[in-house]
C-alpha cells in the first residue's frame, strides 16, 4: 500500500447516503422486481425521468419539500439545477410534453432514487429508492381504488404480512379551513400542528379565532376521526360545506369499490390525514407496517399539479419507498432466499479454451458461473474456502483437457466426470 495515497476518511460515504451489496443488495433488486411485475401486471408502462431537472420543476406549489432542503448545483449556462426530491413532477411534466393531446388514460410507472437534504441528526436518508405508478387522465373513485388495490398487492407480494393502508382525502381539511377565513400563514400554521397530531396546541390556536363553533370542533376532531368508517357518515351530518361533503362521498365509494377487490381488511379510514405535500387535491393515503416509523408507501390524487405543466387533466399516483421496506421486513425477520445457484469454474492457463467451453455451454442453460484461472501461489484449498465464503455450489476444477473434477464445497465431496460428458448431457452436473 501507497501511504502517500491512502486516505482513510474516503472510504466513508457522505452522511446520509450508503453502499448497498452483497445478499442486501440482491434482496433489494428481487423486492424491485416484484413489486415492478406487480405494476406493470396493472398495465402501466415504464418511464424514466433525469436524475436532476431546473429547480423550478419542483419549486413552489409543484413540489413536495422546501427549498433549502433540495441539493442544487449550476450547469454552465448558470441555470439552477437540483437533485430530484420527487418524481411525480417530473412524470407531469413529461405527460405535458409528451402526451398533450392524449385524454384518455396514461399509465406509467418508474424506479429511481430521490434526494432531500435533511438535517443530519434526523437519522433520515438523504437518498432513497422508489418505485411508483402514475394513472393520468382519469378522475374516477373506480382510479384511486385501483391504486390503492395495486399498492396492498404490491406489499403482498413481497412477503409482507402485516400492514395496513390508511386512507384520507384533502377535502376533509381543504374544505374546512376555507369556511374558517384564515389568511394562508395561519392555514400552514394549523395545518403542521394537525399533521403532527397536536390537537391540543389546534385547540387553544382556534380558541380566540372567529370561526363558526361547528366548524372549529370538526377541525379538532378531525385527528381523532380514525380506524372507523363510521366516521365519514358522522361528519357528513356535522358538515354542509361542499368540499368537505364531496370529499365523505368520495371515501365511500372508494371503500366500496377497494370491498370487491377483497381487500377491506387491509385499509384504514383517516379523515385526519394531511398531506405536507401541496399538489394533493382529493384521495390521500400511506400504508404502514411495524418496524419503521416512516410510511412504506404514500399516494393520492394530484389534479391541479398537470396543469402548472400546461396539460389539463386528472391523476392519482403512489410511491413505495424501497429502503423503508426493506427495514421493515428485516426488522419483522422476514427472510428472502435471493441466491441462485452458481458455479466457479477453476481452471490452470493450458485449460483456458476448455473452460470458455465449459463456461459458455453451462451460462446457455442459464447456469451463473465465474470463471476464476488457478494461481500456482495459491492452493485448492484457498479456493475451497473462497467458495464457501461466496456461497458457490460447486467448483469444477479442470486440470487437464478431458476430465474435470467436481467439487461440492459444503461436504467437499469429489467427482470426476469427463468434459465431453459435460458438454453433451442435460444431466445436472
């Protein structure tokens, strides 16, 4: 080792950020995998969007964090540009660009990595994986059902067992405070005090507000108001503001329609819920499960964020956050056999072409193998123990031209078997 070279401290990763590898890695693509077949089962096509876009894209109403709490940085010509936070603008941006004249529905669907620049101490990543769908062009409950039917689906197939998906609709809250006369500070002041469940501190800041008593104590309760559906038919007698009435109406068809899917025991009613995400306009909704405090997916309808791009039209999404996921199943033990079988094919350097034989005929049979040329400083029983270390089936070791020797680490039991035999039978080797 070069010491004049050698800096530890660049080995480390920036706060906030990780190397992925190894059997986390696998468990990580096969949970991509599944989750994407489930999607793409749904109809959806695949898109992908640039990893960084002009800040504008995510800036004000359109996007889903402060601006201090993007990563920018300047291209030549000094425009600003930012790491996405988000996907969903950047797929309404592409539905305005590339599907403008299209009104019936678009479906895509993405995988990629977003970036926020938290603050270190709130033990967040600062770069994460999501996979999501996005249904363009269609304003139906039937829509945000489907959405919500596809996400429970997508979990279950990747071997969670215990969650649940709570549902809620900006209606409920966006239609209340407009009966209030609150100017819009005092809106995103209630707001954040509902969102993190502070109904106390809500109370005692409406308390001196001149805002019709109904009102007010529909506002306080609103945190209260889940689990039970009954709740919907409760504020629909306590409320008479059309918002707030289309926003009940809507939840029940959307538990109804998510009933003939066979799925009701998997949602959760949440009138309650608000989103910190400004381009939510009707159905709102996360899925949880023990583990991790972070929802493992979040979703709604977003009908006014295509038309700040110039496209008129409906939609709902979801994002499901791979690493929070993926924390939850390790911590609920959830195990995942990922490892395909996979063979080291051990050759001397006079054996080089019958080994590429070997190798090539058994990677057509769709066999993984690492060729790896035996050093003469280095015994077989070094490459034993590489083998096990790396969970390799087996080693076939060729010395000469016309046999090799099959070698099953676990046991170390040794069989000789003819290269030509190898090369002309279906038989598992």
């Amino acid at each position: 080792m070069n010491n004049n070279f050698y800096h530890p401290e660049l080995l480390q990763t920036p706060e906030g950020v990780r190397d992925i590898y190894g059997d986390e890695c696998e468990i990580k693509n096969h949970i991509q995998n599944t989750i994407h077949s489930v999607i793409r089962s749904y109809g959806f096509d695949d898109i992908q969007t640039p990893l960084f876009e002009y800040f504008d894209i995510f800036n004000k109403e359109r996007g889903t964090v402060a601006s201090n709490e993007m990563f920018k940085f300047f291209d030549r010509d000094n425009n600003t540009l930012v790491l996405r936070p988000d996907i969903t603008p950047s797929i309404a941006r592409s539905i305005a660009k590339y599907y403008e004249d299209e009104i019936l529905p678009v479906r895509l669907c993405y995988n990629g990595n977003t970036y926020i620049n938290n603050y270190s101490h709130q033990g967040k990543f600062k770069e994460v994986t999501q996979i999501g769908a996005e249904l363009i062009n269609d304003d139906t409950s039937d829509a945000d059902a489907e959405m919500i039917a596809m996400t429970i689906e997508c979990l279950i197939k990747t071997g969670l067992k215990e969650f649940q998906v709570d549902i809620g609709h900006a209606g409920f809250f966006n239609g209340l405070v407009k009966s209030t006369g609150l100017n819009p500070v005092q809106v995103k002041e209630l707001k954040e005090l509902l969102i993190n469940k502070n109904v106390f501190a809500a109370e005692q800041y409406l308390f001196d507000k001149n805002i019709p008593d109904d009102i007010k104590e529909l506002l306080i309760k609103l945190p209260e108001m889940f689990g039970n559906p009954d709740y919907i038919s409760y504020v629909k007698e306590k409320c008479e503001n059309e918002e707030f009435l289309k926003a009940a109406e809507r939840l029940e068809k959307i538990y109804g329609i998510i009933e003939s899917y066979g799925l009701l025991q998997y949602v959760n009613c949440d009138l309650g819920m608000i989103s910190g995400y400004d381009y939510y306009t009707g159905i709102i909704f996360r899925a949880y499960t023990y583990g991790t405090g972070e929802p493992v997916a979040t979703g709604g309808r977003y009908d006014s964020l295509l038309s700040q791009f110039g496209h008129s039209g409906a939609a709902v999404g979801v994002a499901i956050c791979i690493d929070q996921l993926m924390i939850a199943m390790q911590r609920q033990k959830i195990e995942i056999d990922v490892k395909e079988p996979e063979i080291m094919i051990l050759y001397i350097p006079d054996e080089r072409m019958s080994a590429i034989s070997v190798a090539s005929y058994l990677r057509n049979r769709g066999i993984r193998i690492s060729m790896i040329r035996k050093s003469s400083r280095k015994s077989l029983d070094e490459y034993k123990a590489y083998a096990l270390r790396n969970r390799f089936d087996k080693i076939i070791f060729i010395e000469n031209s016309d046999s090799a020797c099959i070698i099953y680490p676990v046991c170390e039991k040794e069989t000789n078997v003819m290269i030509a035999d190898i090369l002309k039978t279906e038989a598992d080797i």
